[in-house]
C-alpha cells in the first residue's frame, strides 16, 4: 500500500507545477512512511511513498523503471495473483531483479498494455509513464478499493491519492456545488465528481490514456455486463462460494510483513476469521468495544468467535472520552467532506491494530454485495410485500408524530417503521435515494439562495439520475445490490475504510471483494442471498457449522457512535463555532434561518435524524476552515 502523485506538463505554464512535485508526495507521507523517491525530467513528474509490505528490499521501491528504462510506474496496491502472473512472464523470457508485484505489474503492461487489467486479481490505483510516446497509463481497480483523483486541462495532467496531495499544485478551489448538495444527502461525494469543480475522481474499473493535450477514457469492468444466471442449486452454490472465499483469504494472507485481521462479531469479519485460521492458526484479530454504551457494543459476540476459532484476541475497550479524543485527527485528516460517523470507529481500530500489524484482513463489501443491510431487508419486503407491508404503510401518520432517534432501541425502531412507511409511497428511483441517505431529504433548503442557483438543480438531477441508472419500476434487488456495488460501497465504505486505515500506514485488505467472488455472487438468484427471515442468506448457511450459534439471530447494528449525545453535550462548542452566525454570515454558503431550525430540533424530543445533518454540516465547516480558509 502507498501513496502516488504526478504530473505531465503540456506547456511551459504547466511546467510550473513540476516544483511541487515534492511536496505532492510528503503530502502522502502517511499512507507510505517506509521510503519515498521522486522522479522528474523536461515535462513530467511522478512520486511515490511506500509502505513496504511484499519485498522490503529497496530494490522494489518506486518510481520502477523497466530494464530498457522506457516505462516507469508508480503504484499503490496489491496484486494477489502476481506469482502466477510473474510465472508466465518468466516463461516469455522476462527477467526479474526483485520479488515485487510491482515489477510484475510494471512488465505485464508493457506486453499488454489496458489488456492486462482483465488478469489482475488486486486493488489498485497506478500510472505507467511511457518515455517514448511521451504518454501516461493512470488505471483504478474494479471496486474503487484505492483512491485516484486527477485534473486535466490545456496546461497540465496531474493525479494524487489524496486530495491534501492535489492541493500542494496549487489548484483552483472552485467549489462543486452541486457536489456539495448531494454531499449533504449521502454523507459523501460519489465519483466522478469532487467537492472541487475541476478535479475528478477516476471511477471503479476505468483507465485514462494521456497524452499531450489529450485524454481518452475507457473501461475495462463492469458488474453489469458480467452478470450471468447460474443453474446451481443452492447447496452447490454455497459450497461453490465456500472454495472462492476460501481461495480469496489465502492469497490476501501473502505479505512479508505482520498480518492480523478485524473481527467485530457479526458474521462477515466472522467468516473472514475462520478461513484465515486455516491458513494462519496464530492469526492475531482485533476489535473495538464501547465501555460506556452496550448498545452500540458487540464485543461479547467477537471474544465468542475468538475462543471459538482459537485467535490471538486483542480487544481495544474505548469510553466516550477516548473517542472524543479522536474526533480532531479524523477530522484533520478528512481532506475532502465525508460524514460517516463511523470513520472515528475505524480510526481508532486501525491506529490500534497498527501497533501490533501491517496489513488486516476486513469483512467490508459482504453487506452490498449479498444484501445485509436494513434497507435490503426492507426493499425485500416491498418486493415481496403483503399484508403486513401494507399494514405497516397505512399507519404512516402514527410512526411519524413518533419519537425518532438512532440512539436507543424504541426510537429506532420508530424512525426505522416511518422511512419504511415514507418509502413505501415513493418510486422505485425516490425510495433507493431516500434509503441511500443518512438524512429524510430537504438538503437545498440548507443552502442560500445564491448556492443554490450555484448549485445547478439540473445538473444535480443528472448525476442522480446516472447513479440510480441500473434501477427499474418495480426494482429487483438485483438491482439494489448493483447500484450499492456502484454507488455506495466505493463512495462510502471503501473511502472510509481506505482513508482511516492509512491515515495511520496500516493496509486493509478485502476478501469479499475478489472479482471471482463478486462475479458468482451476481450470478445467483436474489433469494439465495436475501429472503424475508434471512439476509446474506447463503453466506450464513455456508458457514453456519463452522462459526458460533449466538452469532445467528441476533439484531444487526451499524459501526455507530452515539452522536446525538455528543451533538448535546460534548460537541455543542464545535456547533458553537462552526455554526454560529458569525461563520454563517461571513462565509456566504449556507442558511441560518434553517441552520437555526436544526439547532432547535436537537435539543428537542423528537431529533430523527437531525444529528446526522449538523454532523455533516460540521465536517464540511471544519473541512472548509483547514483547506479553503487558509
């Protein structure tokens, strides 16, 4: 894992952003502390920081060139099946001087150019420069498991992993309104778009090809063209998913360093564990438990499948205090608006499990891609629905004048029934966007008129539209798990997991993400994965004999902390300065009068989800204080 910058000047106004390409790369310093290196010629620059994890030798760091000194790549990643691929190349007369993926990688593209991208099994963001052609390769991998960002214009090509990097080029600011408006709905900004008008995100399973003046886009993945129906039974498909997890956990164990794994105590990181212990019976696993809240605390269901499994068990017990007194550094190190709660939580676990690991192994992906969410089980109700579906929307006025709150089980039971009985009217498109966001709707009204107009309501129903593409009236949850595949996993699950994790040099890798995994579990009916008892239906029967029995049945709970309490007490001075009408008023984007109204509804008895906008208000004011303000 590592962090990669660069730069490919068209002109001599463009070459003036070759003086940052240092500072581009220490702007990575975290995701790469173990060597950094830069290269530079007439035109273009490249930077890598590196977090040494397969051939610690300083023969493998980067930027690589080839042996003719033509190519040169700069990569953040890991391929898992680069021995076999290394075995072909050898067989076609390559000759390595390091044990590197990243050689491997580097001397495949150069034989096979985009085509290569179809046989690497891995995560991925990296860039190839050409010297010859004078052309740069930049390619990320299916999911969006690794960031790239990047900016083309008349002048210049640059590209970073992190935005506080892209900034070191002295970029233009301009604010993405429309991206701060879905920003406000989702929690998060979804590529290809950026809080910054004129940097992109690269999206999932793309490349670009640069050249001179120009910049030709391609994709080489797709869920949905991959898509097949399989005729396997069910106890053939679940033996079937069996042997590629099985397959999958293996190869991620490969590393030259310590590698541990997340264990929260729900079946994912549970089924993660077991296959791991096969391969690696001293495995070390980590988890994180809630003193102050048993609500929110799983650990008793980790330290079960701990001593079941027999796994070096290590759990960090945190008090409010102790995650208070993480929320600065997540915040210093959120470099574009993301308001995920839970990010403070993976945080904390990896700067723990850091102590003891280089790399941990994740459940994260197993809920979007086999419907494990809440939302899933309620899109299968409406599916599927009957009386009591219907019984549930006729009720709609009482579960609203209901108290509705995320902290406590009876309020979220309430607020749980009344965006059930909401969505349950709206169409098929409106009820994925409502159930999508973290908040009931009304983030225009936070803006002022001037952002607004700013924002472009036209443009923000295009980008909607396209998210919401692959969904039909009456949706299939198919089609709900794709667009989560699309949408939510990259936008949302993998940034948080990617940007906390190596905000403290610690690697993440995802099992249920291997592209064979993903491609066989699309091809299986819906009710193999989800019916109205059971979610992540085959998962769980496929491991049932080798997990504990008290991990079945029970209610499943977010990566949450208890925000509406800290908004009250705790965090009030930070609502204080960043929303007070001073800041408001001089900074010109949003609306007090409604601002105001939020204040009012939190201290109230009936909050919803109002903690979840100052939250995500407050992210983006602080963002906004760091980056635009100095």
């Amino acid at each position: 894992m590592c962090g990669i910058t660069g730069v490919f000047a068209f002109n001599l106004l463009g070459k003036f952003n070759m003086i940052h390409v240092t500072a581009a790369t220490i702007a990575l310093e975290k995701r790469g502390p173990d060597a950094h290196d830069v290269y530079t010629d007439e035109f273009v620059g490249l930077g890598h920081r590196r977090l040494s994890i397969i051939d610690t030798s300083a023969v493998a760091n980067q930027p690589m060139w080839d042996a003719q000194k033509r190519y040169c790549i700069v990569f953040n990643g890991e391929i898992f099946n680069y021995q076999e691929l290394r075995k072909d190349l050898q067989a076609q007369g390559v000759r390595f001087v390091s044990s590197s993926d990243t050689e491997v990688l580097l001397n495949l593209f150069i034989r096979e150019k985009e085509n290569c991208l179809s046989k690497l099994n891995g995560f991925f963001a990296f860039c190839v420069y050409d010297k010859q052609e004078q052309t740069f390769f930049v390619a990320r991998d299916r999911y969006g498991i690794k960031p790239l960002l990047y900016l083309f214009d008349e002048d210049k090509f640059l590209f970073s992993s992190e935005m506080k990097s892209m900034l070191r080029y002295g970029i233009d600011k301009e604010l993405d309104y429309t991206s701060l408006q879905t920003y406000l709905h989702l929690n998060y900004i979804p590529a290809p778009n950026t809080i910054f008008t004129h940097v992109k995100k690269l999206l999932p399973g793309h490349y670009l090809k640069v050249g001179r003046k120009k910049l030709e886009s391609g994709q080489f993945y797709s869920i949905a063209k991959r898509m097949s129906a399989s005729a396997l039974t069910y106890t053939e498909a679940k033996a079937q998913l069996k042997n590629l997890l099985n397959d999958s956990v293996q190869r991620r164990l490969v590393a030259d360093v310590p590698v541990g794994a997340f264990l929260s105590g729900g079946v994912d990181s549970s089924v993660i564990t077991a296959l791991a212990v096969k391969h690696k019976p001293d495995l070390h696993t980590f988890s994180i438990g809630f003193r102050d809240d048993k609500f929110f605390d799983e650990t008793t269901y980790a330290n079960a499948v701990a001593k079941h499994l027999k796994t070096n068990h290590t759990v960090f017990s945190l008090t409010h205090q102790d995650l208070l007194d993480h929320v600065e550094a997540v915040l210093n190190y959120t470099d574009e608006p993301f308001a995920d709660s839970s990010a403070l939580n993976v945080y904390i676990l990896s700067k723990e499990t850091r102590k003891h690991a280089t790399v941990a192994l994740s459940g994260d992906g197993a809920d979007e891609l086999l419907g494990g969410y809440n939302k899933h089980a309620a899109f299968n109700r409406i599916i599927n629905k009957g009386w009591k579906e219907n019984l549930i929307g006729s009720l709609a006025p009482v579960w609203k004048k209901l108290p509705q709150s995320r902290d406590g089980k009876v309020g979220n039971l309430a607020r749980q029934l009344n965006r059930f009985a909401t969505g349950m009217k709206l169409s098929s498109r409106e009820r994925y966007w409502q159930w999508a966001g973290f908040t009931t709707g009304g983030q225009a009204s936070l803006l002022n008129e001037t952002s607004q107009q700013k924002s472009n309501q036209q443009e923000f129903g295009s980008r909607k539209e396209n998210y919401l593409r692959h969904i039909s009236t009456p949706e299939t949850m198919r089609e709900i798990l794709l667009t989560d595949m699309q949408l939510v996993l990259p936008g949302d699950m993998l940034t948080k997991v990617d940007s906390m994790s190596m905000a403290n040099s610690l690697e993440v890798r995802v099992p249920f993400l291997d592209y064979r995994v993903v491609d066989f579990v699309f091809s299986l009916p819906d009710d193999y994965k989800i019916n109205r008892s059971m979610r992540k239906r085959i998962l769980q029967d496929a491991f049932r004999e080798e997990l504990p029995a008290k991990l079945y049945n029970r209610p499943k709970k977010g990566f949450e902390v208890p925000m509406l309490n800290w908004l009250r007490k705790e965090l009030k001075v930070m609502i204080d300065d960043l929303l007070s009408e001073k800041m408001i008023s001089e900074q010109g984007i949003f609306n007090y009068a409604e601002i105001q109204k939020l204040k009012a509804q939190l201290n109230s008895s009936d909050p919803q989800d109002v903690h979840a906008r100052i939250w995500a208000l407050l992210v983006f004011q602080s963002w906004y204080k760091r980056y635009l303000l100095r």
